[in-house]
C-alpha cells in the first residue's frame, strides 16, 4: 500500500489526476487495447475530474480509448435527476471530454430486474477485460462504493439498503440535507468487484474521514470498516490530504512523508 499525503484538498485532485494521466498514457490505449477506469461520484474526486478534463481540453491526454464503470448508482431516482449519478457523471466529467458514451458504463437504477442489470455490470467489465485502475472515495463510516458496514468483503455487484450515516452524509452534501429525499438503496460494486482490478486509487479529504482513514489502513480488516478490504490488494496507492491524517499515527504518517520523493516519481513524466 501505498500512502501520499498532500497539504490541501486542492493538492489531492491536482496529483489524482497526474497520476490517473500517467497511467493512461503508459498504458498506450489504443482501438484493440482500451484502458478500462473505475470511477466514483462524490465531492471529493470533483477536483480531479476539473483537471483531468483540462489536461485533455490541452490536448495532453485522451479519454477515445477509455471504457468507464461508474462503482454505484441510486434506486428508483430518475437517470435525468439532478442528483443521479448518471447526471453528476455527466455534468462533472462525461460532457466535457472526448469519451465515446458507448464506452461510459453506469449501473442502471431503474431496471425492471435490479439482480439482472447488476450481473449484466459484471458481466460487461469481465468482457472489457477487467478494470485496470479502480478509482473511490470513502465515507466516514469507512464505506467504499456503497458496501455499507457489515457488507461482505467478497461481495460482487448488487442492490445494498443505505445505512443512516450514508443517508446523512449524502443529504447534506447533495440533497438540501434533507434525508427524505435520498434515496434508501442503490445498485453498487461489490469489495469483491473492486479487489479484482489490477490498481486501487482512492481519495480522502477532511478530517472528517480521519477516523474512517485510520480504520482502513493501521486497524485489521473487517467487515464493519470496509474500506479496510484493500489491506489484501497487492497494488493500493491511498491519496489524501493533511487533514485527513489527524487519527493516524504520528508515526505513520512521518513514515509515509517520508517516502514522498519516491511517491513523487509516480506522477513524473507529467510535469
Ligand atoms: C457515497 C458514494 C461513495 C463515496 C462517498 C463519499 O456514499 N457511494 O462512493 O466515496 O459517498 O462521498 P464524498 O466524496 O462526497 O464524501
């Protein structure tokens, strides 16, 4: 695992989307090779989808040969709502890249059978050869994607009930903090889905995620904490923010400030 911690929030989607440029293009993708992304909605990754669609609006990055797989998607909330997932998607990234949308893959929250289109998801990202760099968030209940706690951490794609924390945490940030308005299930990956790409990218800002930080990385895995299930991935760079280290170690954290020149070298060829 790896750790690199960034002054600021800014800095994080700054050097996210180096790193997510980098790899690409290393990756050489290509009409019989595309590059297949993981991605995530949330504030937090909103930094890095503004720089990554400035670097390709530069021309130093092109998204023709991606094939995305969003990680979740709400039940029973229309596409064309303002807060689906679809449309943050959209908004935030999609529409201002040069993405083909047949290559864009969002789990659909209206389907008539909702076990189907979430076999149908992993269906379709075991076709696309599998995802070579899954990119998340965490809530502060240590949820990734929308594997609430208690979630196995062998789950595959399928429909999960939302717990109180997420349905706070979402309502305020993008529902008037209104709780009745969000909705109580969602179609989301599973830990399983996520621990079977070839990389693992994911962002933390504020401290309001430092508890849920520190349960992922300096506590052992469990099923209530399950961000803590990348502990058995064997490629994790965790990207985060000062604020975010408050509940680590001192330790821990001097240890990974440490090792930032080398961190650096990942991002390299970009600046
Ligand atoms: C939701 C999403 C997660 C996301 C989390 C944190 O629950 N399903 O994928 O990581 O919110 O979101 P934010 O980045 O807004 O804090």
């Amino acid at each position: 695992m790896r750790l690199v911690i960034l002054d600021t929030q800014k800095s994080v989607g700054e050097w996210a989307a180096k790193y997510v440029m980098k790899r690409i293009k290393d990756f050489q993708p290509g009409p019989d090779k595309f590059f297949r992304l993981g991605l995530p909605t949330g504030k937090t990754p909103l930094e890095m989808y503004k720089n990554l669609i400035e670097y390709q609006r530069q021309g130093k990055v092109s998204f023709k040969y991606v094939k995305t797989f969003n990680m979740d998607e709400y039940v029973d909330l229309p596409r064309d709502h303002m807060q689906s997932y679809h449309n943050f998607m959209y908004q935030n990234f999609f529409q201002h890249i040069d993405i083909d949308p047949k290559n864009v893959h969002i789990l659909d929250g209206n389907a008539s059978d909702l076990n189907a289109e979430c076999e149908r998801f992993e269906a379709e990202i075991v076709k696309a050869g599998g995802i070579e760099l899954f990119i998340g968030g965490i809530g502060a209940d240590g949820h990734i994607a929308f594997n609430e706690p208690g979630s196995s951490l062998v789950s595959r794609t399928r429909v999960k009930t939302l717990a109180e924390e997420t349905l706070r945490g979402n309502a305020s940030s993008f529902f008037d903090n209104d709780m009745s308005k969000v909705p109580k299930r969602a179609l989301t990956v599973g830990c399983g889905t996520i621990l079977d790409a070839n990389e693992v990218m994911i962002l933390i800002t504020g401290a309001q995620k430092s508890f849920a930080l520190y349960k992922t990385i300096e506590e052992g895995i469990n099923h209530m904490w399950t961000a803590s299930c990348l502990q058995q991935h064997k490629n994790v760079l965790l990207i985060c923010d000062d604020d975010a280290t408050l509940e680590l170690r001192v330790k821990t954290v001097k240890y990974f400030k440490g090792l930032m020149s080398v961190h650096s070298k990942l991002i390299d060829e970009t600046d």
